[in-house]
C-alpha cells in the first residue's frame, strides 16, 4: 500500500490538480483541544513570566516544564507502551505551534520532546525505555542533546570527542566538548555523540550525576534569553557499554534521522511565533494613530500587514501537508516485529526533502513577518517593553537551528539528483525532455480551468520551467551557488502547491466570506512565489548557461512565470482590513 503513496519529491513530477493534502481545516476534535489546552497554557502561565525566565529563572523555566508534563504535553510522541500517547505528526506540529509564541520557553520545550527523547524513543532497547523515557514524560529528568562541538557544525562526522571501552569492558570513557547545547543548565539527561577508537561515531546516553561531567557557564545570546545554552565538558566520563544508543558507528543514522523531524518542528515552531508576532502588528495597526488616523488605514502598514497574512498561510499549508504526508506513510507500517523504528524511520526519511523545504521556507517566512512587525511598532518595536524586540531577537537563531538554511538548501537538490540518480524519481527523463522543448520551438504555457485556474496554470508552468533549468544544471551540480538557486525553485513550487490545494480544498464549505478572503490569500501568495520563482530562475540560469541557450532560457523564465495579477491590490486591502478588525491571524 505505500508504494501507493506520493514518493518524496514526487510533486516536482505530478499534476497538482488530482492531489489533496493534510491541512489546517482537517483537524480534530481531540486536536483542536489538545491546541486550547496549549495555547491556554502558554497565554496564563508562560508569556506574563517572560520577564523573569528572560532573567534566566531556570527554577520558574523547569517548574513550567513539569506544569507541562502534568498536562500531558510531553507525551505525544511517546510509545502507549511506556505511559506515552503516541499521536500522529500533524498534532505534534500543532503543539509545537501553539508553543511558539513562548520564545524561549518554546525551544526549551522542544529540546525535551524532540531532540532530548526522540532518540531514546526510536533507537533505544527496551530495558532504556523503560529507564529513561518515564523520567522526561513526567518531568522529573529535562533531556538533552550533544552534536555539535566548537569545531564542528555543520559538519559533525568531523566531531573530535572520543569514547575508549575500558580495560574491563564494563564502560565507555567519553572525553571531549559539546558546543551550544539547549538546556544544559538544567537537564539530567543526554544523548552525546562521539567516536569509538576516534573511528565509529556512536550515541551515548548520559546521566548528569556521572563523574567527570560538567556544565560550562551561559551562552550570552542575542535572543532565547529565557533558555539555557552551554557547553557540556566530558573528561573521562565513564558511561556504562549498556548506555550506547543503536550500533557502535551507526550514529549517524541517530543524528541526521531525528534532524528530519527536528526540523519540521522547527518550521512549526516558527508558524507559532510568526502569528504571535503578526497578532502584536494588527492590534497595534488598529489602536496607534498618526495624522489623527489609525495607522492600519494606510497602504504602506495596511500592504505589510497583508503579506504577513499569505506568508503565514504559506507556512501553514506548508508544515502540516508535510506532516500529513509523514503521517499517511507511517500509518501503512506494521507496528509488529522489533524493527518497526527502523521502518519507521525510513518512512520519514522518504520525506527529509520536504522536511528540509519546512525547515527553511518557514524560518524563512518568519524573519520576514519578525521585521515587517518591528517595522509597523516603529521606534516602539525596537525598545523591550513590547514584544515585537523580543520576537525579532528570537526569530534569528531559527535559521540556523537543526541545520542551517544554506545547508538545508543544498540539500534538498542533492537529495532529487540522488533520488533521480538511483531511479526512484524520473526526473533526469522528464527534465531532459523540457529541455528539449526550451531548445526547440518554445516551450509551451499551460492553461488553466475552474477554481484558481490561474494559480494551477501558473504552477504547471513553473514545475515545466523547474525541469528544464535542472537539466540545464545538471553537469553544474557540484556548485553550491546553483544548488541554491534550485533549492528556491523547489522551495517555492512546494509551497505555492501547498497554498492552492488548501484553498481549493477549504473554498466548497467556506462562507461567501471567507471565499473572498481564500481568494485573495491564494491571489497574494501566488503573486510573491512567482516573483521569487523569477529571481531564483534568473540566477540560476546565469549560473549555468552562457550565449544564446541563457537568452533562450531567459526569456522562457520571462513568459512561463508571469502570473496575471489583477485585483492584487484589492485582494491586499482586504486581507489587511479582516487583519486589522480580529486583530490576530484569522485563517
């Protein structure tokens, strides 16, 4: 049955039109109450705190995390076998969302249910489980995660810290330095990597109370001042051989496998943030007043606040199609046998593009929305005593969480050329053959019909447009600067794809209302992915091409990603007045 499902990349090569995707509108019941119970939580207890967790009140950041655990926020991802709910990624990445207003206390939030248990939970024994996983869903443990050395970032196969086996071979003797580790302050738990013999790079999993480890002082950050950042010492720390997470030199699979999923939450993470943000932007458009008029009567707040709002959008149907393809994929798997996790994970790894293309568009979309929002506050937004500086301090290191966007970037080509390379995608077939058709007579437009025509014509074009600058590039792959180019390209059909089938889908049940406003959002979207699509392509064809094939090209990008925009303005001031009169994000 899953080889009946959409393959990862796949949308590059598929009619939009004959697809439908998880979206918003889909939730539950049970999960629109698990988001209140949240949402709740962080509006009463956490945002009126801030002040003092910003001041570093680790004892109020860890009494606010076991306030979390008694509501059962900690539980989601974790097997019903060990106390854990274990539901689907769609309600993960709503939790994640509604905490993401939290700033700080988010990350530190993410830090216990991503990153500091995921991986107890996918590659652990039985006997770990049943150690480790009942302390961090009730609180008692905060957890941890040690990639990342002072040396080594994005690259960290290159990591320096060691573990030696023991002359009694009773334990692992762990020596090295950990850089940059979300709650170390404060956590009892750690998955740390390092290289057996300095050959095999391995997991470990490390007890606070082991002899020889230790916590270096704060990180003085720009922003997540509420969350605490430090370097883990290790010298001769002797972790018992039962505590090695998976197969000696198999830590890679531990480390890059739970990123895909780190960085959907990310990207969810950032969805939270960018709607607290835009919720301080329309309050303040409305009520602030200049020449004797509220400020949100002016096209410049009002067009600012309207791109904020189909950004947003985006990024919604962005994360959550993605969620639903992961959730669609693992639903197929037989839960029997003791290598369900392995399979488990290879059905997320089918999707770690789009994971990636998560990660970064909705990061992103948020620094975007984070700027916009200062902007709008004026001198105001830059001074603490409203939140919009928070926010904008906050929002930076997003972008270069689990991964930075250059590197997910880079990625999410090197990812389709190995797809195509190994023949799983045809897309070395069908890229040759749109090329062909760019040399020849021109390539032609696609027409559109019935709702969002022009938005599904327009997607047509540039995912034929997309196929040939790939067969253009495909003997420049090995350049970073081309890889870039094409990963906006993707980014930018993903998201638009995402934008029009979750209108389309919403607009048959929608008030007449809220069919104008599903129009205007798709209009917006659509007009700003196009415009990027344009620069990227440019760029990438002047990469790539030289004489008559880059004028060739050029002008097919000129023709096959113009987008008929009338009513854009319209369709702005009408998403900026709903904005300004819910004085929120009101999709």
């Amino acid at each position: 049955m899953s080889d009946q499902l959409p393959k990862g990349g796949e949308f590059l090569l598929t009619d939009a039109r004959a697809s439908a995707g998880f979206s918003p509108e889909d939730f539950s019941s049970e999960q629109r109450q698990i988001a209140e119970t949240t949402e709740d939580f962080v509006k009463k207890e956490i945002l009126p705190e801030m002040d003092r967790m910003e001041g570093q009140d680790f004892a109020l950041v860890v009494e606010k995390m076991r306030r979390c655990a008694d509501l059962g926020l900690f539980l989601v991802d974790i097997p019903e076998e060990f106390g854990g709910l274990e539901l689907d990624k769609a309600t993960s990445m709503l939790l994640a969302e509604k905490m993401g207003p939290a700033g700080s206390f988010s990350i530190t939030y993410g830090g216990q249910t991503g990153i500091g248990s995921l991986p107890v939970v996918y590659y652990g024994t039985t006997e770990q489980k049943e150690r480790y996983l009942g302390k961090l869903t009730s609180g008692e443990w905060i957890g941890a995660y040690c990639l990342t050395e002072p040396d080594c970032g994005s690259d960290p196969l290159s990591a320096r810290t060691t573990a030696v086996l023991s002359e009694d071979g009773r334990h692992y003797v762990l020596n090295g330095i950990k850089q940059f580790i979300t709650n170390a302050a404060f956590a009892e738990f750690f998955t740390v990597f390092a290289k057996i013999d300095g050959k095999l790079f391995s997991a470990f999993l490390v007890e606070k109370g082991y002899a020889g480890f230790s916590v270096g002082p704060e990180e003085k950050k720009m922003g997540l001042k509420g969350s605490s950042t430090a370097q883990v010492l290790l010298q001769d720390v002797r972790v018992p051989v039962e505590n090695l997470l998976g197969e000696p030199g198999k830590g890679h699979k531990i480390a890059f496998n739970v990123l895909n999923i780190g960085r959907l939450k990310v990207a969810a993470t950032a969805i939270g943030m960018a709607k607290g943000a835009f919720a301080e932007a329309a309050g303040y458009a409305g009520e602030r007043k200049q020449f004797g008029r509220p400020i949100g009567d002016f096209g410049a707040i009002r067009e600012k606040l309207a791109d904020m709002t189909a950004a947003t959008y985006a990024s919604e149907s962005v994360v959550y199609r993605v969620a639903g393809l992961l959730d669609e994929r693992i639903a197929t798997l037989d839960r029997s046998g003791s290598d369900y996790y392995e399979r488990y994970q290879k059905a997320i790894e089918e999707y770690a593009g789009e994971c990636a293309i998560a990660k970064v568009f909705c990061t992103d979309i948020l620094a975007d929305v984070v700027d916009e929002v200062v902007q709008v506050h004026g001198g105001y937004g830059y001074v603490s005593e409203y939140p919009a500086e928070r926010y904008y301090r906050d929002e930076r290191i997003q972008r270069i969480f689990e991964g930075t966007n250059e590197i997910n970037r880079i990625l999410i080509p090197t990812l389709l050329f190995r797809r195509a390379e190994n023949g799983i995608l045809a897309l070395h077939e069908r890229a040759g053959a749109a090329w062909e058709e760019i040399r020849g007579a021109g390539m032609e437009g696609i027409e559109g019909e019935g709702l969002f025509a022009g938005e599904f014509a327009l997607l047509g074009n540039l995912k034929q447009l997309f196929l040939a600058i790939l067969e253009a590039s495909w003997t420049a792959r090995e350049s970073q600067e081309v890889l870039l180019a094409l990963a906006d390209l993707v980014i930018g059909i993903f998201a638009l794809e995402s934008v029009i089938l979750r209108a389309k889908k919403a607009y048959p049940g929608a008030s007449s209302r809220k069919r104008e406003l599903l129009e205007a959002v798709v209009k917006v979207a659509a007009f700003e992915r196009a415009v990027r699509f344009h620069l990227a392509a440019s760029r990438c064809n002047a990469y790539a091409l030289e004489g008559s094939e880059m004028a060739s090209m050029q002008q097919a990008i000129g023709r096959l990603s113009t987008y008929r925009q009338e009513g854009l303005l319209g369709s702005k001031q009408l998403l900026a007045k709903a904005a300004i009169e819910a004085k929120n994000y009101m999709f």
